[in-house]
C-alpha cells in the first residue's frame, strides 16, 4: 500500500486572474484567441499608436470640457486649438473636424474622465472622490469597470447623460455592451435616477453623433447583459487554465491581434485579413471598379439593343438575370396637385393631406408629437426643383432653414492635389441603378 501524500505533495492549479471587464475585453472577446493572447497572456498588441492617438483625443476633450466648466463657457475655440495642437499632429487633425460645432453645457457637467466599478452583485466598489458620498463603496473587488468622458447630470428631469468621444473614422449606433455597461454604472451610482442617455460623439465630423436611452426599468435587463459578458469572460480563463484549445474568429479586430504580424494566428491560411496588404486590396477595389463600370455598360448596350434581358442559369438550377426591374416605392407628397397646379380651400390656401392628418393627430393625442420633430424632407429632390434663377430667393431662404446632417461612407476618394476629371452626367434617366442583388 503507497503512502498517503501530504498535503504539501497536491498538485497546485494555478489560476489566471480575471480582470474586471471592461469595453476593451467585451471588445476583445469577438475572438476568443484574440482575448487570451492580450488579456491573459499578456501580448502587447501593435497598434500602440493608434491606442496613444486616442488617449491623447481623450484628455484633450476633457481638459477643455474642464476649462469651459470653469470658465462657464459654450464654446472657447482658441483654447480648444490649444489643447488640441498639444495633443500631437495625428490627435490635431482629428480634432480640427469638431471645434466649431461641439458645444459646452457647462451648467449640467458634472465630472470628466470618471472611472466607475460594480462588483460581482453589481454594487458600487472602488469610489473616487467625487462620487464618495453619493452611494456607499461595498469595498468588494471590482468586476466590472469603465471611464466614462462626461457625465451631465440633469436633476430635476431626473436623468444623466453619458458622453462618450470616439476617434472612429466610420459612425456606428450608440446601442451597443458599451452603452448597457455605461448605463448600468450609472443606475446602480446615482439611485434618483430614472433615464440614462448614452451618446457617442464622432470627434472627426463637426456634427455628428449617435445616442439611446435606457430607463430604470430597463435596469434588471442590463444586469443580466452585464452578468452573461462576464460569464464569457471567465469562461474562457476556465477554458485556458484547463489547457483547452481557444479558437479564433476572423473580424475587424484582426487588425489589432499580436498573432497577426508574425502569422502565429491558427487559421491564418484562411483570415481574409491575412490573405492581401491593405494597399493591394485597394488596387483591387480601383481594378474592380473600372472593369465593373466597363462591363455594366455593355450589359446595358446589350439590353437596349435586344430588349431581351442577360439570363445566366448556373449547374444547380439557380437563374439569375440582368435587365429592368420595376419596384415600387411609396412618396407622401406635400401639396395636392391638379392639372394647372396645386389644389386650394375655400380661402385660397394650398390643401396639405400629410401635414393635415398630422396636425389632426397631434391635436388629439399630443403626447404622442416627439416624433414629429424627426420628419423631414429629402433635401435631394427638393433641392433639384430649386436650381431655377426665378426661385433663387426662395432657394436662399430655405436653405438657411436646413439642419446640417452628416452622414459618413466609405469609399475612394482621390489626393488633395489631383486634378479633378470632368464630372460625369449622373442625371441619365435610362440609367439602371447598379444594384449587387440578385
């Protein structure tokens, strides 16, 4: 019979620590692979600049959110250019986009790059002074942690704004874990309470920003989304510590992993983000392009030609065709029209079905209105019919009524210093529109 083993002689199992999650690990968990080799153990990712880049923008927005709090004002762009220089050349040029339209609501500020921590039963831990007093630190380890921007604290409508700067070259919705965790922090911080704004701001676009908003109700719902992340989260620590194999997911993050300059990535041989170097799969987009423009126009010329639609049947029996297709689309026009022109009441003023019913409706139920303020003409087709010199002053003063939109899409633009080719007619009405559905 063996001896007995001393309790000095048992194997030791060594687990890793879990850090308290955060966007950047919710961000990470995309790919499981990604998350380990940056989280647990320990690999720097490579784009240490574009992380520096963005710190920088980040203390650069809440030194002047800081100075115009102290100052009381909305706007003080000779600071903002200040602040914004010394951030650095790349931080600068991001910057320059929103100086002249962000604005300042120093009465409702009330703090900048405040950090946040719930523990394991989602209660206030690790409080820094400006929230001490405010609820009660349970002391406990943090499991979940964030820095919000800004917070604007509104207390009479008993809601908060979180203000959140990204540096993203494409705008994306506000409704994202970030948002749910922003929010939950919030709730579970200040117990009076009842909505919580979330809004991203697009810090390279002067206009241009994405929000939602959560209510308490909506607070047991957030828990559990907070709750199921970091049940992911320690899964895979189980998954790692046990020895098992972590697998990796091609996505955006690629870009971001540590195993992506060496090729230590496990299924390099077939990450779409590992295949071309970037600059290659452009030349590919501008290839692709030319060749598409060149060959759609021979399919029309063909269409025209024949008046018999392009119909390509592959081996298993799918049919797909290259010719008109009529859709229909439904339009709410303004005016009533008539054959002369437009039809009147009695008293000789322009009879408007839309607006009619929607005056009806906002009579009788007026707390149902906040969506009006969201309706909104297309300024293409309205523009197109105030090109005419006659209209000009007409065109003028509608123009100063617009409300600036921006609206961002990727796509190949030429250097500053190109010389512009002559402008296509885009106005051809016998042009189909180039649709990549079939």
């Amino acid at each position: 019979m063996s001896p007995k083993k001393k309790s000095t002689d048992l194997v030791q199992i060594t687990k890793s620590p879990i850090p308290p999650l955060r966007q950047s690990t919710q961000t990470t968990m995309a790919c499981p692979r990604f998350y380990v080799e940056s989280f647990i153990k320990g690999n720097k990712s490579p784009s240490g600049l574009d992380a520096a880049r963005g710190t920088e923008i980040h203390k650069t927005m809440a030194a002047y959110l800081s100075h115009c709090a102290r100052k009381q004002l909305k706007m003080d762009l000779d600071t903002f250019e200040k602040f914004s220089r010394g951030a650095g050349p790349q931080a600068y040029k991001i910057l320059s986009g929103l100086r002249d339209g962000y604005v300042c609501d120093f009465d409702h500020l009330f703090a900048t790059e405040i950090s946040m921590a719930l523990d394991e039963n989602l209660h206030p831990t690790d409080l820094i002074p400006e929230l001490e007093g405010i609820c009660k630190d349970s002391g406990r380890p943090a499991f979940y942690q964030g820095t919000l921007d800004g917070v604007y604290v509104f207390r009479e409508e008993k809601r908060i704004l979180i203000d959140d700067f990204k540096s993203h070259m494409k705008p994306f919705d506000a409704d994202t874990e970030q948002s749910k965790e922003y929010a939950t922090f919030i709730f579970q911080h200040f117990d009076w309470v009842q909505e919580v704004e979330f809004r991203l701001t697009f810090v390279r676009y002067r206009n241009l920003s994405r929000s939602v908003k959560y209510t308490r109700e909506e607070v047991p719902v957030l828990i559990e989304t907070l709750k199921a992340a970091r049940a992911r989260q320690e899964t895979l620590h189980v998954k790692y510590d046990a020895g098992e194999e972590i697998e990796a997911i091609s996505g955006a993050n690629c870009i971001y992993c540590p195993l992506l300059s060496n090729r230590a990535c496990p299924i390099a041989d077939w990450n779409p983000q590992l295949q071309l170097d970037p600059v290659d799969r452009l030349k590919y987009h501008l290839w692709y392009s030319a060749f598409s423009k060149v060959n759609n126009a021979a399919l029309k010329d063909y269409v025209d030609g024949t008046g018999k639609k392009v119909v390509l049947r592959d081996y298993n029996g799918k049919c797909y065709s290259y010719g008109p297709t009529e859709t229909e689309s439904d339009v709410y026009p303004l005016f009533q029209a008539t054959a002369d022109g437009i039809a009147t009441d009695r008293e000789g003023n322009p009879s408007l079905p839309i607006v009619s019913l929607l005056m009806d409706y906002a009579h009788s139920t007026p707390g149902d209105t906040g969506w009006f303020g969201k309706l909104s003409i297309s300024g293409t087709e309205l523009k197109s019919k105030l090109k005419a010199k006659s209209r000009a002053f007409l065109h003028q003063a509608i123009t100063d009524t617009a409300e600036k939109v921006t609206k961002v899409k990727m796509k190949v633009s030429k250097p500053l210093d190109s010389i512009d080719e002559e402008p296509e007619d885009d106005n051809d009405e016998g042009n189909w529109e180039d649709s990549d559905e079939f």
